[in-house]
C-alpha cells in the first residue's frame, strides 16, 4: 500500500465515523497529499474509491503521480465535473473543506448537485498532516539540510554595499545550488534596524559596518518545506548584541527542552517567553514561538501563548524566540525540529555565533 493509500485509508475511518459517504479534498497541498498529485485539480475520497478531477493539462501528471486513483477529466471546468459526478450519486453525505471551498464555489456546487448534502468540516485532514511519515520526514531533513547549507554560504559572502535584496536574490540562488527544488517561501534578509521587523521584506538599504544581518529562508524538496532563522553581525560584535543573543539563545534552549511528546503548545511558548520577559527586553518577543512545517511552510501545530495543542511524536515544528527594538533592531534564531519520543531532535544545523 502507497503512502497515498495509507492515508486515504485513515480518511476513510473517519468518514465512516462522521457518517459522510465522501470527502470533497480541494486543498492543493492536501490534495497532494491524499493522491500525490501536484496540480490543479479536486479530490473525492470515500471508503471505496478515490476520485481525482482534473483537466488535460495535467494528463501525463495525473497517471505519473496518482496512478491508484480514477481520473476524470473535466471539458466544462472542475467544480461542474464535480457537480456532474454527485448529481449520478443521488443523495449522499458529503464533506468539504470549509476553510477552503469559497462560497461562490459552494453555491454553485449545491446547486448543480440539489441531492448531496454538503457538510462543513474543518481541519481533518491538516489534523492528519500534522504527523509525519517515514517518507515525509526523509523529505523534511533534505530540504533542511539544503537551508543549513546555503546560509552558511551567503553570510561568508557579505561584503560593504551589497543590499537586503541582492543577498535574498543569492540566498535563493544558494538554495537551489545545494539541491533545492525551490525555496519554501520568499527569503527574509534585513539590515540594521530593519531586523526588527519581525517580517521584513527586503528593501534596497545597503550593509554597512556593524550592521545586524538577520536571514530567514527555508528550502523545499520533494515538495516538502524547511523553515530557518540566523542573525548575525557584519563586522565588530558590541555589547548591546551580545547580550540580547544570549537571551534570545537562552529562551530558545529553554522551549527546546520543553519540546517533548505530550507537551502543551502554549506551556512550551511560555518557557522561551519567561526567559525573555525576565531579562530588561521582557515584552519585546511579540510573536508566537513556533509552528508546524511540511508541505506547506505554515502548518499545524501552532506553538503560541493561547494554543491548547498537544505535542505528538513524528511532528515537525519550528522553535523561533525573538527579541525586536525598534530603531535598533532585532534578532531571531530558529531551529526546525522533529519531535520523537527521546523530545526534539534538531534538522537544520547551521553554526550559531560562539558567544
């Protein structure tokens, strides 16, 4: 059985659970992740068959990458395929993504297809994809060591007058080089006082001597994501640098042990954010500690001061404590993790300033 099968096959439990006779998947990276299919499409998973719709642009995509699925393919779009294919059900159950099926979407298919009750479900299949497999995690390390890699690379090649964009430009380019597919979201350098910009877009400022020099960038590999924040300085290391990076350094090592099958998300925010808010910067880590990674850079499960998740075994996450200062700047440092039952188990590992 495929990994696909597997996880259909999990679906399905559920659906035999929640009484639907079928789950409408329209989520492209959960659709990639029930059928293996990366383009455009919709899914239909039930206990005895699993549905791909799509057009004759993906023909050869299609029977390459969901050769255990039934494909049709759509002449009159997608969602009126769809409705063709419920309407020969007749009545029937049948779950949809409400985060992601957009209304005008949903009314039209509701009324193409008058017979099939439309249910709202939320998250199930994020739920599933919050866990990772074998196959998932062996993805996850190549894209994070792509990330560890480059960083390294980009940093050595600082030089006076180069700008935030041309060194995002050749961080994107070092991704590639060392053997990323792409980069798993638009690459995050700032300058100066620019790095308290907890998302700073790269601008055309200029480095210039003892400049903070904040990079967060991630690879992606077999379509899975890698998540990585280092900070460091052009030229001479000052006090005021020093030790907001041992605090930040400090809180990051903090949640790092806290991160352990069972934990509470927000009991592991809340050992980073305590070291922070006992230092002479309490209050200025103005986001949440970490998040969980995989297909899509930003998944479940959500590290942050309100999150009443619980840690699993086989997770992915990000641990990212920050210390912002307006007009001075800021710095970050993240790790992406796995979580196992010995607790967090590191998959990037650029070096970190010795201080």
């Amino acid at each position: 059985m495929s990994s696909c099968s597997r996880r259909r096959h999990e679906l399905s439990k559920w659906l035999e659970q929640d009484e639907l006779d079928l789950f409408i998947v329209s989520s492209r990276p959960n659709l990639r992740y029930l059928t293996g299919f990366t383009g455009e499409g919709i899914g239909i998973v039930s206990p005895s068959e699993a549905v791909l719709i799509t057009d004759r642009r993906y023909e050869v995509e299609a029977g390459e990458e969901a050769p255990d699925c039934q494909v049709i393919f759509a002449e009159q779009g997608h969602l009126q395929q769809f409705a063709s294919y419920l309407a020969e059900l007749g009545q029937c159950r049948a779950g949809f993504e409400s985060q992601h099926l957009s209304y005008s979407s949903h009314k039209k298919l509701a009324e193409l297809a008058d017979a099939a009750e439309l249910v709202p479900v939320e998250e199930v299949v994020e739920g599933q994809r919050a866990i990772k497999d074998d196959t998932e995690i062996a993805a996850i390390r190549r894209a994070a060591q792509v990330v560890s890699e480059a960083v390294p690379v980009v940093v050595a090649e600082l030089a006076v007058g180069i700008t935030e964009r041309e060194l995002s430009l050749r961080l994107r380019e070092a991704i590639l080089q060392t053997g990323g597919d792409d980069v798993s979201f638009e690459p995050v350098v700032a300058f100066g006082e620019n790095s308290a910009r907890a998302h700073a877009v790269p601008t055309q400022r200029k480095i210039a001597e003892g400049d903070i020099v904040l990079i967060d960038a991630g690879g992606k590999v077999d379509g899975y994501c890698s998540d990585m924040t280092r900070t460091v300085v052009f030229g001479e290391l000052n006090k005021k640098f020093i030790e907001v990076y041992k605090t930040v350094r400090q809180a990051q090592q903090a949640a790092l042990a806290a991160i352990v099958p069972g934990a509470v998300a927000a009991e592991v925010d809340a050992q980073a954010r305590e070291v922070i808010d006992s230092s002479p910067y309490k209050g200025r880590f103005g986001h949440s500690l970490g998040h969980g990674v995989g297909l899509e850079v930003h998944e479940g499960p959500k590290l942050g001061k309100k999150s009443e998740e619980v840690l699993a075994a086989g997770q992915v996450v990000t641990n990212e404590p920050g210390i912002y200062l307006p007009g001075w700047g800021g710095v970050r440092l993240e790790e992406l993790l796995l979580v196992t039952e010995q607790g967090a188990q590191p998959l990037t590992y650029a070096p970190y300033l010795g201080l």
